[in-house]
C-alpha cells in the first residue's frame, strides 16, 4: 500500500475547511471523493457506499454529498441541508445548507418534506465528492484571512457558495451510515452495527 498513500500534516488548527484545502495540490483540478474517518458505512446493496456515490456525482456532474436522515435533536452536530428530493427521494437538489443550526432554527427552514408530507432533517454525513470549485471556495476563504466558523475555515460554507454558483446535490446511499466521532453515536455504533 505504501507507494499509494500520500499524507499531508495540518501543522495548526484552522478547521476542517483548511485542512481539506491542503490537499488541493493533491487533488490537481480533479473530482475528489472525501472520506471522514470518524464516520462508517454498511452498504445493503453489492456496491459500496463510496461506488455509489461516484456513481450518483457521474450522474450529477455536480458536488455532492451523501446524506442521511438526522432526528432534530442531533441537528445540532450536524452540516444540515435543504432541498427538492427527486422522484425516488434519492437525490436532493440543495437549496440551502447550514452548519450546526439550533433546533429551532432547523424546525423552521430547514425540514424537508417527503412524499409522506412528514418533515424531516438531513445531515452531512462523512462522504463527500468536492469539484476544484469547492477549493476554489476554500482558497478564497482563506485569502481573506475571515474564517466562516469562528476562528475556524469551515467546508460548509465553502459548500453553500458552490451550490450557489455552480448547484450541488445530496444523495442517500443505499445502506447505513455510522458516526463515531460523538460519544452516544459511537456507542449506538458499537451495538447497532452488526444488526
Ligand atoms: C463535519 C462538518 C459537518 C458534517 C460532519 C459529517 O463536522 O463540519 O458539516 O455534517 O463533518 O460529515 P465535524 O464532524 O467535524 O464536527
């Protein structure tokens, strides 16, 4: 594996934004799958969760995120979005997306009807593939020396001004998406996983 592994080292803490933007020389112009260590997928299908997604951002030709179906309490720890569900309710078209929104301001714009007409909340959840805009975003922020969350470079924000420009899409991956990277997440993990 070794001569496939290339690393780069975020010398100070500046956020999950700058520390993407590091590899924008890695990732040359070229479509990116990003993939969060603290979060696991189980696929349901013979396909993996990443392979899905690929295939989802080919089909889209656009950024897009795999997202999946937070309860509001959780909204919180989450880059929440909002959007127009295709026919399948597979694929969303964003309209808005806010990093770590109160509960009480996701109840209010960012509930996503389905077919149902139940209101439901989606996150970002560890799987991303990032166009060069999306580093282009990053750049920029960071030229500007104003960091979009607090003392920190943000990818949200990065995120809502692509889909601004250029349009971004969500997709749910046919499987089970695990965080591990909260405590009560992590345990829910370690029992939920093998059902
Ligand atoms: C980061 C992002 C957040 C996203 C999450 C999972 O949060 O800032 O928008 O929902 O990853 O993809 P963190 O896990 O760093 O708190």
């Amino acid at each position: 594996m070794r001569p496939h592994i290339t690393y780069i080292h975020q010398k100070e803490r500046k956020g999950f934004g700058h520390a993407v933007w590091l590899t924008k020389k890695f990732a040359d112009g070229e479509p990116v799958l990003l993939l969060l260590g603290d979060f696991v997928y189980r696929s349901n299908t013979a396909e993996s969760c990443s392979k899905q997604i690929i295939d989802a951002y080919k089909e889209c030709g656009r950024t897009l995120v795999s997202i999946m179906e937070v309860p509001i309490e959780r909204v919180v720890h989450y880059g929440i979005l909002h959007g127009v569900w295709d026919e399948d309710e597979e694929i969303m078209k964003v309209d808005k997306m806010v990093e770590k929104p109160m509960d009480d301001y996701a109840k209010e714009y960012l509930g996503v009807k389905n077919k149902r007409g139940e209101r439901k909340y989606y996150a970002t959840f560890g799987q991303y593939v990032l166009t060069r805009e999306v580093y282009d975003e990053l750049e920029k922020e960071i030229n500007s020396g104003k960091p979009s969350e607090g003392k920190e470079f943000g990818l949200t924000g990065a995120l809502d001004r692509v889909r601004e420009n250029c349009g971004m899409y969500g997709f749910v991956p046919k499987g089970k998406a695990f965080d591990i990277g909260l405590p009560d997440a992590y345990r829910e993990t370690m029992i939920n996983y093998c059902k």
